[in-house]
C-alpha cells in the first residue's frame, strides 16, 4: 500500500506540473499569480 501511495503523489505530482505548464503556456500572467 505504501508503493500505491507513493505511485499516487508522483501521479499528482506531474499532473500539477503539467497544469502548471499548460496555465502558463495559455495565460503566464494568471499561473505567476495562481502561484
């Protein structure tokens, strides 16, 4: 259970990063203020 936990936070962890990186390629000035 601990490695399905750990799978999940990288999971979330790259769909933040790619969130991320969508915000700021459609509206770089809202993804400086989303933080």
């Amino acid at each position: 259970m601990g490695q399905a936990a750990s799978q999940g936070e990288h999971l979330e962890d790259a769909f933040m990063r790619t969130l991320g990186l969508q915000i700021q390629h459609l509206a770089p000035g809202e993804a400086v203020v989303a933080g």
